[in-house]
C-alpha cells in the first residue's frame, strides 16, 4: 500500500516536473487549464472563420412602415374576401354601412345567403338594422 | 376601306408600343459603376469598403513591425469571423476577398484557409491517407499557423423621418496578434446615404 502511494506521488511528481519544464519564458503554469477548455469548443468556433454572423435589427422607417401596413391591409382584404366577407363599406354609408337590402336586415337578424350573389356572408347581426 | 388599313396599322403600332413597354430591359452595366435603386447597401458599398481597407490593411507599418520582430518572415493571416450588427442584410465576403487577393497579390502577406474550406483540407488529407500513393500522400501536421487573425463588424445607424431618411454604416476591420491577443491594426469605413423616397 505505502509502496503504491510512493508510485503515485512519484507519477505524479514526474508530470508536474514535466509540465514545469515545457513552460517557455513567462509562461502561465496553468495554461493546460485553459487549453483544455478551448480544445473542446475549437471545431464550433473555428467553423465561424470567414463567415459573416447576421445579428442583424430592424430599424423604424416611416415611409417603410406605411408600405408595410398598406400590404398588410390589402393581404387582409384579400383574406376577407377569400373567408366570402364583402361588407367593408363605412358604417355611416348611404346603406346604412353594412346591407342595403332593407328587406335582409329586418325580421330574421341576419344577413348571410347566396340569394343576393354573395354581397354579405357568415356574419350574423342581432337586432334591427336601418338599411335604408 | 382606307379608314379600316389605318386603323388596323394603328391598332398593330399601338399594341406593340404596350408589349414593349412591359417587357423587362435587362443591360449589363459596369461593376465599377454607382447605381443607386434603394437606397440600401450595394456593391458600391462594398466596392468602396474593400478599396479603402484594402489599401489601408497594406499600408499600415504592422507588417514592417512583423518583418523586423520575425527575421524577415512574412505574416500569416486567417480570416475570422465579420458581425453584421447592422438592419441590412450584409455578407462580409464580398470585399473581404477583395482584402485577401490583395494579400496574395501585394506579396506582403501570407494567407491560409480556415473554417469549412479548411475542414474540407483536411477531410481530402484524410482520404489520401488511405487512397493516395505514398509519394503523393499529404501528411496531417504541416500546416501554417497563422499570425494574425482577422475579425470585424458592420454597424449602422437609420435616422428616418417621413419620406427621408439618413442611413449611415460602419465597416470596422481588426487584425489581433494570435499570441499576445495585441490588436496591431484597426481599419474603418464609414458611409453615409441620404434616402428620399
């Protein structure tokens, strides 16, 4: 047991003696500290050499943001008119902003129904509506 | 009769007046020519930043520095990574391989190949080892080890305000001595572009 202790600290002492020696002029002792740490995330980093990082943001433009919303708008529309809506006339409208079929708005509360070729569909109103 | 040939000549002219304005014009231009569309960053942007750090990079006293510390033994470059921290989407790689031909042209400089290129080195390296003859194999630890790294970062500021807007960029170069971490030489270019839409 003391035997293999003494061979222990022996190794041991053989390595740090070694270690020492390879030390150049100023050198950092425990530079193997650090060397051990970036050998292992070398391959990562050095994959990023020559290569540009985009980390870019995006910067307010007036003029940019108002094309931006003016598209936005018209993929809505769009959108709308795909889900059958038509009604995006203003509410204070010469049709009482959403059906001028007076007759469609009265009674029944709603305005959904090919019968007039689809002007209107899928929204339900409660209540009477002025069309006209 | 004659009213009909007139207007059918006419109809023709005037259809292809339309079919000509609508196709697309496609001219070949000079590279070394400004041609502002958007406003954004361009290759004269480019064009510019490689020329000025080009010749800056090659004029700087770093090398001379190099050559007397070192016997004479010109300095070995890697390029690095470049940051786009800017609202554009940037590649650095069109002037940094302009600054690179510059260094092998200038024959003040020594460049070698990092990233994928050098992954794709050693991969065929590794593949002569078992498939090349021994005379023409590549041995695995001959490499050059660079000197210098090269890194840097584009920057920018919008300064927009209903239809007109200030954009300015900012190209930052930096060489750092891989040894001593000691930035030897720090390159810029700056450009401002007025934008009114």
């Amino acid at each position: 047991m003391i035997g293999l202790m003494l061979l222990g600290g022996l190794f041991s002492g053989a390595v740090k003696a070694q270690e020492t020696a390879s030390l150049v002029a100023d050198q950092n002792p425990r530079y193997m500290e650090s060397q051990a740490k970036y050998i292992r995330i070398a391959d990562t980093l050095n994959s990023l050499h020559g290569v540009t990082i985009q980390n870019t943001y995006k910067a307010y433009d007036w003029y940019e943001a108002k094309l931006e919303r003016r598209r936005q708008n018209r993929a809505w529309r769009h959108e709308e008119r795909m889900n059958g809506y038509y009604d995006y006339s203003p509410s204070w409208g010469l049709y009482g902003g959403y059906s001028y079929s007076p007759f469609l708005n009265y009674g029944w509360g709603n305005r959904w129904g090919g019968y007039y070729g689809g002007r209107w569909g899928g929204r339900t109103s409660i209540g009477i509506g002025f069309g006209w | 009769m004659k009213f009909n040939r007139i207007l059918t000549v006419a109809a023709i002219a005037v259809s292809g007046i339309f079919i000509a304005s609508c196709s697309r014009q496609v001219t070949r231009v000079s590279t070394d020519q400004t041609i502002d569309v958007s406003g954004n960053w361009n290759n004269s942007d480019a064009r510019m930043a490689a020329d000025e750090l080009t010749g800056k990079i090659l004029g700087a006293n770093w090398i001379d520095t190099h050559l007397n510390e070192h016997q004479g033994k010109r300095p070995v470059v890697i390029v690095g990574f470049v940051q786009n921290k800017s609202h554009e989407h940037i590649d650095a790689e069109t002037f940094l391989t302009d600054i690179e031909s510059s260094f092998i042209q200038s024959q003040k400089v020594r460049l070698v190949q990092g990233g994928k290129k050098r992954d794709e080195l050693r991969a065929e390296k590794a593949d002569q080892q078992t498939n090349a003859t021994v005379s023409s194999m590549k041995k695995f630890g001959l490499e050059n080890g660079a000197d210098y790294i090269l890194q840097g970062s584009i920057n920018s500021i919008v300064d927009s305000h209903k239809r007109q807007k200030v954009v300015y960029y900012q190209v930052n170069l930096e060489l750092t001595n891989i040894q001593t971490n000691e930035v030897v030489w720090i390159g810029e270019k700056k450009i401002a572009k007025y934008v009114k839409n």
